[in-house]
C-alpha cells in the first residue's frame, strides 16, 4: 500500500526535485560603469571623387567621457583597410564605381567600437567633356575640357609618363565603351577613357594592315549601331573589327576589306544590323551586314534618291535624330556636283529599315559652296556650316541660310561639333595662326547663338586639327 | 476505471522518461559508395560530344610526323583521390583503325586530385592512312580505379558558365590525307568549300595550320577570309585563278 502511494505521488517528487536542482542563488554582484559613447555624427555621408584626386574625410566624433579614452581607427572598403588614420586623407586608385566604405572607431579602453559607413562615387579622373586635338610645335596632343570646364593640356603623356611623337590626325571614342582611339601620323593608339592609360597601339589594333602606317589623312572611326562591330575608313579603305563595350571584347581589325571604292571618310550605322558607306570613286552607297567582312553596293532605291547610283560626291556628313537605343539612326550629308551642293539624307522607317531622306540642293545660302565644317540638329530641322571665320545657320525647310556670327579677322575655324545629347550647344575650334581657341556656344529655341555670342571660351592649344565629344562617338 | 487510467498514465511517463534518455543518437551521414568514374567530356558549345566526329590528319601539321598525340578530355566522376590513379580507353564497334599500326592506348597515370584530365591517345602516321580515313570509337574501360562514370549533360551554373557534356562513346577520324575535317562545318559560311588546295593556301598565307574555332577565334573566323580574298586576289593578279583538286576555282566568299 505504502510502496503504491509511493509510485502514485514519485511524479511529484520528481517534479519537486528536479525544480529545485533548476535554481540556484546567484550570488554575483553586478558592477555598472558608464562607458565613453561615441558617435560619430557627420551629416556628409556620400563623396564623389575622380580617380587619383584626393579624398579627405575629417569626422567629426562626439564622445560623452573623453576624458582618458584613445581609440584605434580603421577605413575599409570591402575587407581591404585603406587607412588607420581618424582622418581619411588618400589619392584614389579605385577604379571608376560606387564603393561602401566602413569607418571603425574602436576605444583603446574597453574595445567597443562604433561604426559609420559612407558611400564613395568614383569617377573617371576624365570622365566627360571635349577631346581637343592639336598639333603644338609639330607635335600632336589631344587635350581635355572637362565638363567642369577644367582643362587637362596633355592628360596621355601625363597618365603613361611616355611621350607620343608625331602629329595628330584624329581622335575617336565609343558611343557607350571605355576607351576611344587617337590617330597620329606615325601611330593609332587605344587608351582607357577614364584614366588614358594606354591600352594599345597599331600591332594590336591594326596588326594585319597591308601597308603600313601612317594614314595620309584623317581616318573615320565608329561602331555600327548594334555595337559589336568597328570600322576606320583611311585613305578611302575600310577596315572592320569585332567591337563590343568594354576593351575585353573589342578584336583586331581587319586588313582592307578588298573591293573596287575609294570611301569618304564616314561611317554611318544607319539601322541595328547594316552599316552604310560612300563611295566617292563610283558615286554610290555601299553596305556592310553586321559580322559580315563583305563591302557591298547598296541596293537601288525609289524615292527622293537612288542610293546606288547617287552620282555626287560626298563632302561632309553628320547625324539627326535617332532611336532611343541608337539602333537606327539618321544621317545627313552635304553632296556635290558641277551645279552645287545638295543637303540629303538617310533615315529609317517604323521597322528599322533604311529610307532615303532629304534630297535639296542648297539654295539662298552663302558661301555654301566654299563651306568646310557641318554640324546638325537632332532637334531641328537645322544645320551649321562655317567658312573661314564665319558661321552660318541653315534652315532646311525654307531652304536658305543666314550668317549668326562672325570671328575676328584673322581666325579660322577649323572644326564644329554638336552637342549631340541636347542640340543646345555648338563647339567650335579655331586657329588663329598655329594657336588654336575653344568656343562654347548656347543655341535658343531658334537655333540661334545666346545673346548673339559664345557662352564659354578656352585658350591656350596648340593648332586645332579636330574636336570631339569625349562620351559620344554616333 | 479511474485507477487504472491512472496507474496507465503513471507507466507511461516512465516510459517516456526511460525512452527519453536514449531517444537522442548519433547518426553518421551516408556517403557516395562506389567505384569511381570516368567519361568522354566537353562543353556543349565546342560540338564535340557524342554525336559529332572529331579528326585529324598528318597533312594538316607543320611538320612531317610519325607519330602525334591528340588530347582527349575525360571527366572523373566520384570522390576525388590524394593518390594517382589509372585510366585505360578501349576501342568500341564501329573502329577501323588498327591498334599498334594507326593508334596506340596505353593505360594513363592520372595525378591525385584531379577531375579533369587530357588522356594522350597516340596516332601513328601509317601507310593505310595515306589512301584511308580510318575511324577509331573509343570508350572508357574498366580499370583498378574507374568504370564507366555518369553520363548526360551538366547545366551551366553561376560557378561553371558552359553547359557540358560527359558522354560514353567518341569518335575520331584519322588520315594523313587532306581531308575535310570536321570543324569546317562552322568555317563554311565565311572560307567556302573546303579542298586540299584552298588548305594549303590558308596555310601559307595565314601561316597556321589549325583553323578550328577554338584556335583562330570569333575574330579570325571574320577577319581571316579577309586577309585570304586580298592575298587571293594577288595570287590570281599574278598567276591567274587558283584551281582546287577537282578543277574547281578557289574562291573565298
């Protein structure tokens, strides 16, 4: 009976035992110290530096017991600690990108540690503006305008710390790469667009070229519009390379794509996969497919023209409007013949397919047929042409032009370019005998220059051969 | 009733407090068991697994040969090991070649801890293959380390970028005639129809022997028929039109 009370209640015992053995007296005594808080309390948490300029962080620290603390510090980006200082003072040597950055306070006294993280842009130490080429004492050099208007003389030999004989004959970039091309009379180079470091030269850009160099004239360079192709026109050559956007795919080019033409120095991506040339011999469009290495005649048209048999020569040449991607883009060029000069066009239709434009000899238009520089809206229906010191605005559709400024006697202009992304600003190089000048003009709703003048002026080049927009090749 | 339902619960809290104490055991994790694997390998992209043909030929070498070796592949499927292992290949149905005359399959050593290895299948530069093309199906064969591994295909992932194809049998052909090898079918659409006479001319223009797409790249697959129409042309200014075997005038498209 005894022993059955014993196994009903052990249950309970169990429970009872167990409980007790759970709790024990904890007989610590807890000590609290105020510790040292710090903060760090900076309202600036995102920087944006160009490579290899400096970047100086100064935080600002707030700590509630100063008194008798030291603390060890760490900046780090990644896993990699790029200072101990509390002060962040570097040259960056980041590639361009957008980085996390940790800062690390850690006190001396106690090890707690307090963290704050920043964001740091790195650009390209050249990262947008205008490549000015020119030729200084017979040596070429391309300089840059920075889009913060700061200037850069000779940023190539800068950045490879070697020197680039001979004179200069063009500049190209990519219309998205990083990297563009710089034609001299001895030489073609590749060079990093955001730092200039040079990527290559003629045996790996050019290895397979029949003749050597130099080019006697001014080469073309561009991508066709789907990007994965390159051509240069040279001496009324063509020659083609894989391309793609970044320097790991862009290939060799070919020797002379073989062929009976002499080309005008243009390229010009007209739809995603066909890539239009000129033929200045036979008066003629040509064509290449994208991947293809066959120059061929471009097919008759109907229309305003016949691309196969145009029977002008080509004198200049520049873009209108576009697709948002660039995959189809319209072109303009200036035509001869024994009667004068005619303004015609490609373009292309809601499917991609190539159409002939515009067909206009240019009537009520001064000098137009001593003019030397082109350059086009893609906004209006509006061109520019310069002769001498002197800029004149064409209108196409009342086919006449009027003059809208005028250099001082003595200048020439020798080159104007578009501002492509907007059509509202006007570039122009000039020489004034072997010393070349910059002009930024501002272009209103007319298409005319801002209060009549230019709005930013740069001196100091050499004899400007050519200018270029430092992000926008099409 | 509710003594017994008691006196149940009471047991079966002892049964449960005794069946507590060993309901918790060690388990050891099942691993693979088996022979270890081995089988053909290549990346879908390269069109060279099972149901395509590779080839070679002495004509196609910059120099005379006797003998050469070609590399093929394979995969090991299993455990890796810390100890050198042996792999054999062994000719299967279909095979004209002659073993000790046209090839050679020696039983290979393969370094410790490797997956990926080239197994040196040996060709002999022999008098039937002057008017022959011989074909040689190989197959893994057992050995003290492998039999035959897993078989299909390995998706691409984010680690390994290629898809790939591990597969039993392969084929090659063999000559030392200029026959059109098997990786013409891409070079088709920009060097045109394969002959023996267009071959050597490639050769002596381009300087290489080996146009396969591996070898010559995206970039000489464009820009070489390129470099041939232009030298080409220089030929035919010179000599008047190059003519293949077959009487047929050379041309690159």
């Amino acid at each position: 009976m005894h022993l059955k009370h014993f196994f009903k209640l052990s249950p309970v015992f169990i429970v009872i035992v167990l409980a007790f053995a759970a709790c024990k007296k904890d007989n610590q005594s807890l000590k609290y110290d105020q510790i040292n808080d710090i903060k760090i309390t900076d309202a600036t948490t995102s920087f944006t530096v160009a490579q290899r300029d400096s970047l100086i962080i100064t935080p600002t620290l707030s700590q509630t017991m100063p008194a008798g603390d030291s603390f060890t510090y760490s900046w780090k980006i990644d896993s990699n600690v790029i200072s101990t200082s509390q002060n962040l003072r570097i040259k960056v040597t980041l590639s361009p990108g957008t980085y996390l950055m940790t800062y690390r306070v850690t006190s001396n006294r106690n090890g707690i540690y307090t963290l704050k993280r920043y964001t740091v842009t790195v650009t390209g130490i050249y990262p947008d503006g205008w490549y000015i080429v020119n030729n200084k004492d017979g040596k070429g050099k391309v300089s840059l305008i920075r889009t913060d208007d700061v200037f850069f003389d000779n940023p190539m030999e800068v950045a490879n710390n070697k020197s680039y004989p001979g004179k200069a004959l063009a500049v190209y970039n990519f219309g998205k790469g990083g990297f563009f091309y710089y034609f001299s009379d001895q030489n073609v180079y590749r060079f990093n667009m955001n730092d200039w470091l040079e990527l290559g030269d003629k045996s790996s850009i050019l290895p397979n070229l029949a003749t050597p160099l130099p080019f006697k004239s001014a080469p073309a360079f561009i991508l066709d519009a789907s990007k994965f192709d390159q051509f240069i026109v040279a001496d009324g050559s063509l020659y083609a390379g894989i391309s793609g956007s970044t320097s790991e795919n862009v290939k060799p080019f070919t020797q002379r794509i073989p062929g009976d033409y002499d080309l005008y120095p243009g390229v010009f991506p007209n739809t995603y996969d066909l890539t239009y040339f000129y033929d200045n011999a036979k008066m003629r469009f040509m064509r290449m497919a994208i991947f293809s290495r066959i120059l061929e005649d471009a097919p008759k048209t109907t229309g305003s023209f016949d691309m196969a048999n145009v029977g002008r020569k080509m004198i200049a040449s520049d873009r209108g409007i576009s697709t948002i991607f660039e995959e189809e883009i319209e072109w303009y060029f200036i035509m001869q013949d024994n009667n004068g000069r005619y303004l015609m066009s490609l373009t292309y239709d809601q499917f991609g397919s190539t159409l002939v434009g515009v067909n206009q000899q240019m009537v009520n238009s001064p000098e137009i047929g001593s003019a030397t520089n082109f350059a086009t809206s893609s906004i209006l229906k509006q061109l520019y042409y310069t002769v001498d010191n002197r800029v004149y605005l064409y209108d196409m559709l009342a086919n006449s032009a009027r003059l809208i400024y005028t250099f001082p006697a003595g200048y020439v202009i020798k080159d104007i370019e578009m501002q492509r992304t907007t059509s509202k600003r006007l570039v122009i190089g000039v020489n004034n005998g072997a010393a070349g000048e910059v002009y930024y003009f501002d272009i209103n709703a007319q298409g005319e220059f801002n209060n009549s003048t230019y709005a930013k002026k740069f001196t100091g080049f050499g004899e400007i051969v050519q200018i270029a927009p430092a992000r926008k090749n099409l | 009733m509710l003594i017994n339902h008691t006196r149940i619960m009471k047991y079966l809290l002892y049964v449960t407090i005794v069946l507590s104490l060993f309901s918790c055991k060690k388990e050891t994790v099942e691993t693979y068991q088996g022979k270890d694997g081995v089988s053909f390998f290549a990346y879908t992209d390269q069109q060279l697994h099972t149901t395509a043909v590779r080839s070679y030929s002495f004509a196609f070498q910059k120099t005379v040969k006797t003998r050469d070796t070609m590399y093929i592949p394979l995969r090991l499927t299993g455990k890796l090991s810390d100890k050198p292992r042996t792999v054999l290949l062994k000719t299967a149905a279909g095979t004209t070649a002659t073993a000790g005359v046209d090839f050679e399959l020696k039983e290979v050593t393969i370094p410790p801890g490797v997956y990926i290895f080239n197994y040196p299948l040996v060709l002999i530069n022999s008098v039937g293959m002057a008017s022959h093309v011989y074909r040689i199906v190989l197959e893994p064969a057992e050995t003290k380390d492998f039999t035959l591994g897993t078989l299909g295909q390995t998706p691409a992932t984010t680690a390994n970028l290629r898809t790939e194809e591990n597969f039993r049998y392969l084929k090659i052909d063999v000559s030392s005639m200029y026959v059109r090898p098997a990786y013409w079918d891409i070079l088709d659409e920009d060097f045109g129809e394969f002959s023996a006479v267009k071959y050597k001319f490639m050769v002596k223009v381009l300087g290489i022997t080996d146009f396969s797409l591996d070898s010559i790249g995206s970039d000489g697959l464009l820009n070489f028929p390129v470099t041939l129409r232009n030298a080409l042309a220089d030929y035919e200014a010179a000599n008047g039109p190059l003519l293949d075997e077959n009487g047929q005038e050379i041309s690159f498209p």
